[in-house]
C-alpha cells in the first residue's frame, strides 16, 4: 500500500529530472517528452481517482525541475529561491485542479496544451515574479525544423504542439486496447498539420538582408566578485578598453555589453576620449552600457554613439529583475535585512531614443517575446541584447539566456547579436542558429558578419495569438465550468 501511494512520486521525480535535462546546459531535448508523458500521466489519473498524490506527485516534479533549473536564483539570497518555489508551487496546484475539473466537448488534449500554454503566459505576466525563463519551448531550440515553427506561432506553438503531442501519447500508453486504423487517422492528421505549419514558417514577409560586420567585447575573466583594488582601478573599463583596441579591421558596429564600464562617459572625460579613439574603428554605431542617473534616481543604460563620438541615442532598462535589481512591494517586505544588498535599486527606465535600424534590449528583457515585440520598430533590423550573468558563475543561466535569445530570433526572423560581459556571447541568425559564441569568462573579442534585415516571419506581423486564442479558450472553459456549477448547486438546493 505504502508503495502504490510512493509511485505517483517517482514518476514526478522522473518527470522533474527528465524536464531539467532537456533545457540547457544539458539539450538532451528527447527527455522533453519522457517529462511531459509523464506529467500527462500523473494529471490523468488524479482525473480518474482523485487521489491527492497524483496532484502533489505533478507539483512535486514541477518543482524539481523549476529548482534544477533555476538553482543560479540562490545568488539573489536564499530567499529568492525559496520565494519562487513556493510561488511555483501554489501556481501548479492550481493548474492541475483546474485542468482535472474541467469537463467539455472540447478534447482533453487540446484542453492540456490550451491551459499549458495559458500557463506560461500567466508566469510571465505577473507583476511581481514575472518569469518566463522555465518556458518548454527553450527545450527544443536546437532542432532547426521545431524552431522554425515559432516563426508562426512563437514559443507558444512549440509548447501547444510538444504539449498536445505528450498528452496524446500518455492517452494511449494507458489504453488496454488501441485502434490502429483510428491511431493512424489521428497520426496522419498531426503530421499533415505540421507540414501545413512548416510551410506557413517558410514564409519570408520582410525584404532582402545584408550582411554587416560586429565586434563583441567581452571583457570580464573573473569567475568571482571583483576586489575592492580592481574596482578601484577601474578593472572592467581597462579590460574592455584594451580588448577594443586591439581591433584591427573597422567594423560596421561595435558592442560592448551590460555592465562593460563603471562609469558614464558623458562625465568621465578621460573615459569618453579613449572611447572617441575605439569608435573610429566603427562606419554605423557603437553601443556601450553603463549605471547613468536620471534625476536623482540610477538607470541602467545604453547608450548608441556615432564613429565620431557624437550621442545618437540612449535605451534605459525598463523591466528589472525582481529581488536583483528592485525589492518588489519594498513598503511592505523592504525594511527585512535579507534584502540590504538591492535595496538601493534602480528605477525601470523612461528614455528610448534608439536609433534606426539598431534596436536594443538589456538582460532579462530579451526573455520576454512582448519586450521584444514593444522594442521593435518599422524599421529595425538587427536586435543587440547586452546582458551581465557574471554574478551567476558558471551555472547554467547563460546558456538558458542564450536559448531565449535564440528563440527570440527565429520568431520574429531577425538576427541577435547576443552580448555578454563575461560570456555566452554569440551572433544568433534570423532562423535562431548559432554562428558563433564564447565561452563563459573568455576575455576576447568575438568578430564576424551577421544579416542585416528587418523583422519577416508571420509571428512578427501577427503578435502572440495562440496565447490570446488559449486564454479565450481557458476563459470560456472556466464561465462553462462555473454556470454548470451553479445550476447544480441551485438544483441541488431546489
């Protein structure tokens, strides 16, 4: 008996540990439906039994692999990991509640990767832990055909289908008897859907690209915190400064990432006048990132100048990270000691006066598919993400970040140049292929081409609508859901 109420457990175990080693670092991408069959598994029978250990066993794999996954989120403070696992924790029970309590015409496969896609969309929307870094898209971003479906549908047609596909499967892994003529039916339908998709991916809307030239300088080799002698002596801005120098061949742009200087060059003149010297090498822009003030409040900013030294145009980080850069409800939870290290913050930025064709993101930013969307514009044609994971060492944030970069590129089928102080740096083509990268805390400059065109695929002209159709589609299953509820409450009284 102990046993039978245990196995629930290990299949969320095998369910967590499988989902965490298909996402980066590991891309052992097959596990992503090992996981989600499971998962499938576990929801289908608490359906039947009702049994609490099947829905504890489903939350209990989430969190494992929400923790795995995640682990680099204890850098922020022990706190911040706990915070977000019970989040997590209190979000899934409610998932799979309402998931098991739904009952419609509609077909419960589609009702899972409805609520499912529904359900990243609600993480990475919430005002104080917006999160969409454990999005099962990520997983697949490797497999050139797979990606190329986010053309149409972003992330959120990647996790539909890989959702819809393992739920399908988990069904008929527990079928005493299956109806081959109907599984074939049903087989050649899923395959004729997929072709129609990669078809509609294959589509090209924007006009021909270029190619140019780029220059990442990434300067940071220090897996630890600076020490108070290397700040003092300005470590990062002589490190990034004599990397640049180094450049021979001009280049059509060149970045330097988040966190690169600790000092503004619009007031540190000695600073500004060896930059003047850099940005001859460049024919378009040169972008740079440092802490600027805006008022009496500090920004976290980018800023664009010309081959001259002259300023184009500056980005100011608009969403920050919560518990890393800003104490979210800081009157209510502020005044704790855990969180003395971030209290002095930055404010979300205000200022985008970004220049033609270059649009700028910094870190976190690029994870989200409606920050990018916003940043943009009619004529933007190449997308420069500057990021510090420095502090996160050598877990497995980077490369996460640099999947989310990727995915990014191949939905709106623009190129990414993905820049990072101390590595993963790399240049991302529109279709989210990797041409080249560093390696983590690798002082060195990366150099190539890259294309030069602006934004062509359906989802870049469309926006995120399978999210909105599985909102629709979870709102009108959750009215059906209640008016039945109450009609029965009302008879039962009657």
């Amino acid at each position: 008996m102990h046993l039978r109420k245990l196995f629930p457990y290990l299949i969320g175990i095998v369910a967590g540990i499988s989902l965490a080693l298909s996402q980066q670092p590991y891309g052992l991408w097959p596990l992503v439906f090992v996981s989600l069959i499971c998962f499938a598994s576990l929801l289908n029978s608490f359906r039947e039994n009702r049994s609490q250990h099947d829905r504890l066993a489903f939350c209990f794999g989430w969190i494992i692999y929400a923790s795995w996954m995640c682990m680099w989120m204890a850098y922020f403070g022990t706190f911040a990991l706990i915070a977000f696992v019970i989040f997590e924790f209190i979000l899934l029970y409610s998932f799979v509640s309402y998931i098991a309590g739904i009952k419609s015409r509609l077909s419960s496969h589609l009702t899972y990767a409805f609520a499912w896609v529904a359900f990243e969309w609600l993480t990475s929307h919430l005002p104080i832990l917006s999160f969409s870094w454990l999005s099962i898209a990520t997983t697949m971003v490797n497999v050139s055909f797979v990606r190329n479906l986010a053309r149409v549908g972003g992330g959120a047609l990647i996790t539909f289908l890989i959702v819809l596909i393992a739920s399908w499967v988990a069904s008929n892994l527990r079928k005493q008897t299956i109806s081959w003529k109907r599984l074939l039916i049903q087989g050649a339908i899923a395959c004729l859907c997929i072709l129609l998709l990669g078809g509609l991916a294959n589509i090209r809307l924007g006009s021909r690209s270029t190619s140019v030239s780029v220059a990442i300088v990434q300067g940071n080799d220090k897996n630890r915190y600076l020490t108070e002698d290397e700040i003092d002596d300005h470590y990062l801005n002589q490190s990034h400064l004599s990397l640049a120098e180094s450049i021979q061949q001009s280049k059509d742009i060149i970045v330097f990432p988040e966190s690169a200087f600790d000092t503004n060059p619009e007031n540190d003149s000695q600073l500004h006048k060896k930059l003047a010297a850099i940005a001859k090498n460049t024919s378009r822009v040169m972008i740079l990132n440092t802490i600027a003030q805006d008022g009496a409040q500090e920004v976290n900013r980018n800023f664009f100048y010309s081959p001259t030294m002259k300023l184009l145009g500056t980005y100011d980080k608009r969403r920050l990270v919560p518990f890393g850069e800003y104490v979210p409800l800081e009157q209510l939870i502020g005044s704790w000691s855990v969180f003395d290290p971030i209290r002095k913050g930055f404010t979300p930025g205000r200022t985008d006066t970004t220049i033609r064709n270059v649009t700028t993101l910094i870190c976190y930013e690029s994870t989200f598919t409606d920050d990018v969307r916003r940043a943009l514009g009619r004529d933007s044609m190449l997308l420069v993400v500057t990021t510090n994971n420095r502090s996160y060492r050598r877990s497995g944030n980077s490369q996460q970040h640099l999947a989310q970069s990727q995915l990014r590129a191949s939905e709106y089928g623009i190129s990414v140049i993905h820049a990072s102080v101390s590595g993963i740096s790399a240049f991302i083509e529109r279709d989210g292929s990797l041409t080249k990268q560093t390696k983590l805390f690798e002082r060195t400059v990366l150099s190539g081409s890259i294309s030069f065109g602006e934004p062509d695929s359906l989802y870049s002209k469309t926006g995120d609508w399978l999210s909105l159709l599985a909102l629709f589609v979870v709102g009108y299953l959750s009215l059906i859901q209640l008016r039945k509820f109450r009609w029965k409450n009302q008879t039962s009284t009657d």
